[in-house]
C-alpha cells in the first residue's frame, strides 16, 4: 500500500489488481471488495490521504479474515501518518 497527501478535503482509493496476481476476475473482484469494504470502515481517519493498494502474489491464497487484518492494520499506519501532517 502507498498514501500520499492530497488537496481534497476527503481520501480517495486506487486499486492496482493484475491479471499476473489473480488470473480469475472473480478473484481479483473478491480482493477489490474487500479492500473497499475495509476503506469504507476507515476513510474518516484517514484524513485527506491518496491510497492505493498493489496486489501482490501470494494474497489470493489469503481468506477474507486475513485479509481485513493486514488492511487494519495499513489503515492504522497510515492514520497515524495522516496525523503528522
């Protein structure tokens, strides 16, 4: 996951989920909600933050639970980032 500052009063979400990652776009549809569920909880912390979330290999192997946690816990991180600015 990356974040940036942005000149908006509000974050925003980008999304960088390859066919290399999961070839299925089910599966690739499957990580996208999750993550946007999971941004959805967070996004009034997160300040005026640009995030994006690069897949990566190995994450389809992960279940939702799993998932969420790592997500917890980039949004936690970057919560605290947003604070210092």
């Amino acid at each position: 996951m990356l974040a940036r500052p942005n000149d908006l009063s509000r974050p925003r979400l980008g999304m960088a989920i390859s066919m290399k990652v999961a070839k299925l776009s089910v599966v690739r549809n499957r990580l996208k909600r999750i993550v946007r569920e999971s941004f959805r909880y967070h996004q009034q912390e997160l300040g005026s933050l640009d995030c994006v979330v690069l897949g990566r290999y190995g994450l389809i192997e992960e279940d939702n639970a799993v998932l969420f946690a790592s997500l917890e816990q980039h949004w936690l991180r970057f919560t605290h980032l947003c604070a210092s600015y």
